[in-house]
C-alpha cells in the first residue's frame, strides 16, 4: 500500500469551547455611548506583538508569516478600520437587556462582556495575564444604530378620519431647527445592535454550516430597543432579539460558481450530534426556539431545507430540547415573493403572529426586569444575509409596533411615509453583517429601506454579486487566515498553508476528531478475531487507483497495525463507514519501503522531506 501520512491519531483531542457568564440581571441602564471601533484607536502592530510571543509552532512557520506580514497588517487594519468593531467605556453592549450584570466599577469591564461577542480577546491576552486592566477594552463586531423619533398624538379632529387612530412619527434629527416639539407628543429612542460570535466565525463559502461544537456560520443575534429619548434610570425600556445563523448541517459549497449547489457532508448521525447540541445551546440561552427556514423548496436549495426539516422532526420525536419541541416554519422566499413582490412577507408574519405573542418581549423599568422575553426566531436561508435581512427587518417592525402600541399609540410603520429612518436603520444593519460575512452590502437593499423593488435594485444586486464572486475566489482565503489567527483559533502554520496552495482550511472542522472516528470505526468492523490487539491507526492519503504508485487524485485510506497484520481500509468519508478492506498478515511481509512521497515541485513545502508531503 503506497500512501502519505496525513495524520496518525491515536487518542481524540478535545476542543476548548468558551461559554456564557451566568450575569444576574439587575442595575439601571445608563445612556448608551458606543463607538466604533477605527484602525488608529488599536494600531494593529502592537496587537500582533503580544500575539506573536505565543505562536511560534516552528522556525519555518514564522518565516512563512514573516514574510507575509506586510499582508497580514493590512488586512488587519482593513478589519479594524471597516467601522464594524463597537465599544464601549462604561456600558456592557455584549449583552441583551434582562442579561446585564451589576454596574460595579470594581470588576473590569472585560470581566463581565459576554465571551462570545469578545473578539479581541486573544490578542489582547498579554494585557490581561499581565493586570493591565485599564488597557483591555472589549471590542464586538457587528452594528450598532440609534436613531430618535417623535410620536404625535391624536388630535380630536384625526380621531374621526376614516384612516382611524394612527398616529404620525417624525424623525427628531429631520425636525426644523428651533421648532419645539407639542407637550403632547413623545420622543422615543430605537436602538438596533447586531452581534456577531465568534465561534466559527469568517467569509461566506469558506464558513458554511456546523461544526464538531454545534456552532453554526455566521450567527448574529440582533436586538431592537426601545426608550426614551432622554434613556432615564426611572424609563420604561423594551427589548426584542432575534438570531440567525447558517444551517445547522454539515455542507458546503464551491466559491469558484454563482449559485453552487450545497454539498451535504458527514453521516446523518454525526450531523444529528451536532445538530442537537447546537439547538441545546440556543435554547439555554434564549429559550424556545421557532425556526424559519427561507430557502427554496426547489432546485438546488431543496435537498438541505428537507434535510433540515428530517432533523427538526426526529429531534421533536426524541422529546425535543429539555422537553421543548423546536418550531419550524418552512417560507419559500422567492416563490412567495416571485415578481419582487417582497410585501409577501406579511404572509410570513400573520403565520408567526401568535408565536411571536408568545415570545413577547424583555421590559426593565427604573433598571428592574419586569418581563422577559422567552423565546427567539431563529432565521435562515443560505447566506443568513438577504432574505434574511428582509425577514428580520419585517419582525423589528411588528414588535416596535406592538411595543407603542402598549404604550398608548397606534401606528403603521408600513403605511406611514415619515417612518423611512426606521427602514433606513435595519438597511445599514443588513449591509454591515452582509459586509462582514460577504464583503459586499446586502442584496435586495433597496426593498429594504423603500419597501419598494424595481428594475433599478435588480441590477444593483447583479453587479454584488458579481463583486462576491470575485472576492470569493481572490481576497477571502488570505482574509479567512487573517481572521483565525486573530481569534487565536490557529497559529502561524495557517500562513504556511496558505503559501503553499492559497488556501486555508477549516480549524472547526476538526479533521483531527474525524479521522479518529475513520480509524475507531474500521477497527470495530474490519478486526474480526478478538485476539488481535490494536497497536496503532493512521490515515494516509492513497492513490485512488489500487497497485499504482503515481495517479491522481488521491484519496485518504486508513491503514491499522494489530499484533498479526496490517489492515489497508478504503474509508467513505461522506458515510462515516468502510467501504472495502485488505487484510496482509505479517509473516507475509517481506520489508517496508520508507521515504519522501513528492508528486509536485512547484513550491518548497511540497518537496519538504520532513513534511513527506506532495
């Protein structure tokens, strides 16, 4: 059997998964002072210092990163100066309202913020071991939009209109200056902050679906609140989140195609392991779950939505999460809103309504929790970007509707013209995670802050897509590198990688974890005599053609040592079983020919003999 190590596991390794603070509500909310975070508030240099000092893995690795260093701090002062990192001196922004813990200024700030949303952490690590606490200032990416509005009330003369009892807003910011507002109108405060994990975090097709930990791409949680102008401890605050976040199944999709078919992976057990302990997490966190699934129900999208929807269902059957089922509400976007007719998304909500009710809301009044939210519409369709957007923009309207509602005016954000700031709002909120996930604004952006689509917004939408594409296939590997090295999810290695084929590979994944199960699960089924003890399992990477010694491609084969022979397995990574197997006894091998595989010469790594790698 001719082959090239990939890999030799003997024992699984586990994985580091950071959890949540368990914070205890309570402590008045002060006025909130974000900013966003700039390339000259954090010079990316220094940061990359304090990194350095704990990732050197070998002297080839950090002459690989020396080199592209200049590379490295340019994309890193491109992330830090795309106005998408938020902070805050005195204000924990990581966490939703009803989650916030105490206002003492004994404990640093970096302490208390949410370690999901922390996402300098790992660079900023050296401050933190040294007590340096006045330095660490946590920074979150994702939005952050505030924008204030008037309500006017009723007069008598508009109670009797046949429009019936809706009340007009105006945006505070557009009023003529010098103009007071009427004693009996209200200024309100909207507040819109999306957050974005940092687990399995990166680009677009490079970071699809789950992994080994049930953290999903892309996931953003996004709360709407509402409050006073003024923000005062004694107001009146409400708070509704939303989440979203990449199917939770293994697949993924080729970037070098503008509309790649999903590529389902791994076995339907493993992708129920880690289906389950996705929606486990989500539920701690935000309570029931009621998913909405926006793909198509034909064509290429079709096969993962009904795979999604076999999961939901064998979940719900097994009792679901701690006794809860999950919701699932299947909407085909474009066949409902087939004709830019995207109004159609009241469909959607008039089916969401009753659990949206039941959900309801967080409410603080003079910093004490009175209500609180229990449950949180899990949104998806493949990107978790344009639908998406569109879908969460149309929930943000209801609940601020029902909120004012409560509060004493009857409004229709969808009917009344001076309301456009509102759509404006979720607009930049949808083109700042599209930014950050896709490097482009968001598609159908034009519905989004007009609630009207037309020619002129399909072409713009065109040329994005034309600008993702090439980004997917030119600038967003280096930038995925960029990214986990960061986040301290791999080391200088990933430089090396990439060098080598300008690539760079999953960390989350785990192939680690994987190819032990390939070696655990051969061994189970391909040792048939009990007496054979296992001494060692490896995989190597074969020719796909037996009794051949150059041919391409390859493929990864498990080889297995007992005490009386050797086992040469053709493993089906897709099924997570063995496909077929050779068994040699040891008293028939006559010798083992050892030494450097090279099938390629086109760069050093591939013709290194101590890597043994082509």
């Amino acid at each position: 059997m001719q082959g090239m190590s990939t890999d030799d596991v003997l024992k699984p390794q586990a994985l580091n998964e950071l959890g949540e603070d368990g914070a205890q509500p309570g402590g008045p909310a002060p006025v909130l002072d974000v900013q966003a975070s700039d390339s000259h508030e954090d010079p990316p240099g220094q940061m990359l210092k304090g990194q350095k000092r704990n990732t050197t893995s070998s002297t080839s690795a950090e002459d690989v990163t020396n080199s592209l260093l200049p590379k490295l701090l340019k994309t890193t002062k491109m992330m830090l100066g795309s106005r998408s990192f938020f902070f805050s001196y005195d204000y924990d922004i990581t966490r939703r309202f009803g989650h916030q813990g105490g206002r003492s200024s004994d404990i640093p700030l970096h302490k208390k913020v949410d370690p999901l949303f922390f996402w300098n952490r790992h660079i900023i690590r050296p401050f933190i071991d040294d007590g340096l606490h006045s330095f660490v200032l946590p920074l979150m990416q994702g939005f952050v939009g505030q924008r204030t509005f008037t309500v006017a009330a009723p007069s008598s003369q508009a109670e009797h209109n046949d429009t019936g009892n809706i009340i007009k807003l105006q945006n505070i910011e557009a009023k003529p200056k010098g103009k007071v507002a009427s004693s009996d109108n209200h200024d309100f405060l909207l507040t819109l902050i999306s957050r974005r994990s940092i687990r399995r975090p990166g680009l677009r097709y490079l970071r699809r679906g789950i992994d080994d930990e049930g953290d999903t791409a892309n996931s953003v949680e996004t709360e709407q609140i509402l409050s006073s102008a003024s923000w005062q401890v004694a107001d009146k605050i409400h708070s509704f989140v939303q989440f979203r976040g990449s199917i939770p199944l293994y697949f993924s999709q080729s970037p070098y195609s503008f509309k790649p078919a999903p590529v389902l992976q791994r076995s339907p057990m493993t992708n129920h392991a880690a289906f389950k302990r996705h929606f486990t997490d989500i539920t701690r966190r935000y309570g029931c779950i009621q998913i909405v699934v926006l793909v198509n129900k034909h064509g290429v999208e079709a096969p993962i939505g009904e795979e999604y929807q076999k999961h939901v269902e064998q979940l719900n059957e097994e009792g679901g999460i701690s006794g809860t089922k999950l919701g699932f509400e299947w909407f085909d976007f474009h066949a409902v809103c087939r004709g830019m007719k995207f109004e159609n998304v009241s469909l959607l909500m008039e089916t969401l309504g009753s659990k949206l009710d039941e959900f309801g809301e967080t409410v603080e009044v003079d910093g004490q929790v009175q209500k609180t939210q229990s449950g949180v519409l899990r949104t998806n369709c493949m990107d978790c970007l344009d639908r998406t957007n569109v879908v969460q923009s149309a929930c943000g309207q209801r609940a601020l509707e029902q909120q004012l509602r409560e509060e004493g005016y009857n409004i229709s954000l969808q009917t009344d013209r001076t309301t456009q700031w509102f759509n404006t709002l979720w607009a930049d909120n949808g083109d700042a995670i599209s930014k950050q996930y896709s490097s482009t604004a968001a598609l159908k952006g034009d519905y989004t802050r007009t609630r009207k689509r037309d020619y002129r917004g399909a072409i713009n939408d065109f040329g994005l897509t034309l600008s993702r594409y090439f980004n997917n296939i030119v600038n967003d590997y280096f930038s995925q590198a960029a990214i986990d090295y960061l986040l301290g999810n791999v080391t200088s290695q990933v430089f090396e990688e990439f060098e080598a084929d300008m690539m760079s590979g999953d960390p989350a994944m785990s192939m680690r974890k994987v190819r032990q199960n390939a070696i655990d699960t051969s061994s189970k089924i391909v040792i048939a005599d009990q007496s054979e003890e296992l001494i060692g399992g490896w995989t190597l990477l074969c020719p796909h053609e037996q009794n051949s010694l150059r041919t391409l491609p390859f493929e990864e084969a498990v080889l297995l040592l007992t005490d009386a022979a050797l086992y040469a397995v053709r493993f089906d990574w897709d099924m997570e079983k063995a496909s077929s197997f050779e068994r040699v006894d040891l008293r028939s091998v006559l010798g083992l020919q050892y030494g450097t595989y090279i099938t390629s010469t086109l760069t050093a790594t591939q013709t290194d003999e101590k890597r043994n790698v082509g």
